[in-house]
C-alpha cells in the first residue's frame, strides 16, 4: 500500500477507534491501540511495519511524553520521590526474578533466561500517561508517582542491560561494550546538564520566541526543544522519552506552560502520536503461535504483568499509598510498549534471543501495554478526578 494511503488509514482508523472504544466505557486509547493489530499483519494485513511509520511514531512518543510532563507540576514530583524510588526498586527486582525463572522452568539456557528477566524490566509509561490524561488522574497522587517512578526505572533497567550486555560479551545496542562506570557517568552527566538547561537558559530562549507574532515560532521552538531532549537522552544511554519529559516538566515551570501545551497538543494528536498507537500492534503476528508455545506465551505475559503490579504495588503500599492507589501504581508501571520492543531487539541482533523468543517478548510488550488502560480505568473507578 502507497504510504500516503497508509497514513490515511491510520489517521481515520485511530479517530474512530478511539470514538468507538469510548461508546464501549474503555478509555480512547485502548481502541487506538488495537489499530495497528486489526489493519496489521496479524489479521487484515493492509499495514506493514515500515521505517517511516516507526520514525514517525518515534516523534509522536516524544510528543506525548513532552505532554505529561508539561502538565506534571514540579513539587508534586518532590514530594513522592521517596514513594517512587521504592516503587522503581521494587519493580525492576521482582520482574527480573520472574523472567529469569519462568525462562529457566520453560527450559531456556541460562543466557537466554537472564535476559529475559532483563526484558521483564523494562517500563515504558507511555500509555500509562496518556490513559491517566484521559480518565483525569494525570496530577493525581499515583499518576505524579508512576511518571517519576518511570524516569527512575528506565535509569535501572539501563543499568541491569548494561551489565548483564557486559557480563556475556555483547554490545549496548548502540554505544559498545560501555564499562558500567562510564555509562552511570554519562546518565548523571546528561541529568546534571538537562536541569541546568531546562531551569536556566530554556526560560531565557523561549519567552522572547512567545513574544514573536503569531504562534508558529513558539510550537516550532518548543517541539524542537523535546526532540533535542530526547535526542540527548539516548545519547546518554537512556530511552528517548526521558528526555522529553525532562524538557516539558522544566518548561512547566515557567508562566509559557499552557500556552506551550495548548499549542503542541493540537500537532502532537491530530497526526504524531496517532502513528505511535498504530505501530505499537504492527509488530504482532500470530504465525506460529500454536499448541505448547502458545501457552508458554500467554504465561509469559501473565508472568510480565503480575510481577510488575506486585512489585511497584508493593513499593507503593510500603510509602503509605492505599491498596486501590497501590494497585494503580503497579498497573501504570506494567506496560512494556516500545521500550520492551527496543530491547527484544538489541537480544536478537546480540544472539541473546532466539526467534522464537523474539515473537513471545513482542507479545508481552503488546499485551502488558493493551492491558494497561482497561485495568487503570477500573482501579480509578469512583475516584474523583484530579483537575487539571
């Protein structure tokens, strides 16, 4: 199919997903989700994962987490660092664990077992964030905690594929055989340098960029701003989204953030991020997913999705949260999305993972990341909203 017509397909189909998922009572982005799974390989086949859609997508993650951070506020994040350093702790040790021995049960050599506790690691918030921008609980106790929570994870889960890529021999995926010390010493570097930006010379650029006529100096900056982020963050070792959120929590803080937000949302939504729910299922393929492996499968992802809610329940429960806003911590850590996705690959170019394998982790990706809203949506259930 012609690209244009591709991308016409996913923006109608993500629209009226969306629609159609809220008249069902499910949040918007579980159908968009299922956009990619329907028109993909896996049943209709009309789209094909391709580089254009996935860098498109790419952008459209950035967007999204530049967003949540934007409406993070700043204090909130100061006052539930405790809570989600626990929470962040916890979850990556009982994941790793349980894939680690799940793999080891199923009959996997030990090599193969140790990554897959390391893939079991991996969060990506994404959804997460845009299911609590919906339902409205984005500033909400447990929402501030999974966000913070997440940027400390996703520093964790790069140092325990750091280690275990070092242990058996194998490149980072990008950067070589980086000796640990090194790699601690350029995430700390690209954190250090990312505040001082942010809180100093990004108000400094970007008030007299919203002084120029019209809005299209502000949202060009402004996007340009995530990317560069984004673009640091990954130089550093770390996931992309990271640093775009780090770009929009310090653009929070100035007195542009409405402006900002009001400005990128309408890009971000109407073309960007609906690529990134697509691609998120184009990945699936049911071809040989039969008999043992299919069970072997579908406990994986169990396996992926109990550990990760008990874990970051647990750390959540040990901060003093309620059980119900326990529970939506753990169930806003579980999604793998893109980041699984990113590792899956990096294990198979490494030799770490067999094919086979390689399709049972794109499964947990998508299926820990398509639970994700329907369950945050009942554990929210009755709640009051958080405004805005």
């Amino acid at each position: 199919m012609n690209f244009l017509l591709e991308a016409c397909v996913i923006l109608i189909g993500v629209l009226a997903a969306g629609r159609v998922s809220q008249r069902l009572g499910q949040p918007a982005v579980l159908g968009q989700l299922l956009v990619g799974v329907l028109f993909g390989p896996a049943l209709l086949g009309w789209l094909q994962p391709g580089p254009l859609i996935s860098e498109i997508a790419e952008i459209g993650v950035v967007l999204l987490m530049f967003i949540a951070g934007l409406e993070t506020r700043f204090e909130d994040i100061q006052r539930n660092a405790f809570a989600a350093t626990l929470v962040a702790v916890l979850g990556v040790a009982l994941p790793f664990v349980g894939g680690w021995l799940i793999t080891t049960l199923w009959g996997f050599d030990p090599t193969t077992a140790i990554f897959t506790g390391v893939l079991l690691v991996a969060t990506s918030v994404s959804i997460s964030a845009q299911t609590l921008k919906e339902l409205g609980y984005l500033q909400s106790r447990p929402g501030v905690t999974i966000l913070a929570a997440a940027v400390l994870d996703d520093v964790l889960g790069i140092v325990v594929l750091s280690v275990v890529l070092g242990s058996l021999g194998a490149a980072d995926g990008g950067h070589g055989a980086a000796p640990l010390p090194l790699l601690l010493g350029r995430m700390a570097g690209f954190f250090a340098v990312a505040i001082l930006v942010g809180y100093w010379l990004l108000p400094l650029l970007m008030r007299p960029v919203a002084r120029m006529e019209g809005s299209l100096p502000l949202l060009t900056v402004a996007i340009s701003v995530a990317l560069a982020f984004a673009w640091a963050a990954e130089f550093a070792g770390l996931a992309g989204i990271i640093g775009s959120y780090l770009a929009g929590l310090m653009l929070s803080l100035t007195e542009l953030r409405e402006k900002i937000m009001h400005e990128v949302e309408h890009i971000a939504y109407a073309f960007f991020v609906p690529f990134f729910f697509a691609n998120v299922g184009l990945s699936a393929t049911f071809a040989g997913m039969t008999g043992p492996f299919l069970f072997f499968v579908l406990l994986l992802v169990l396996v992926a999705a109990v550990t990760k809610i008990a874990g970051c329940g647990v750390g959540a429960l040990l901060a003093r949260f309620p059980v119900r806003d326990a529970t939506a911590v753990g169930v806003g850590m579980m999604a793998r999305g893109e980041v699984g996705l990113i590792i899956a690959t990096i294990g198979l170019d490494q030799g770490l993972l067999q094919a086979e394998l390689y399709t049972a982790m794109v499964f947990v990706s998508l299926g820990t990341t398509l639970l994700t809203p329907p369950l945050l949506k009942a554990v929210f259930r009755g709640r009051p909203a958080v405004a805005g």
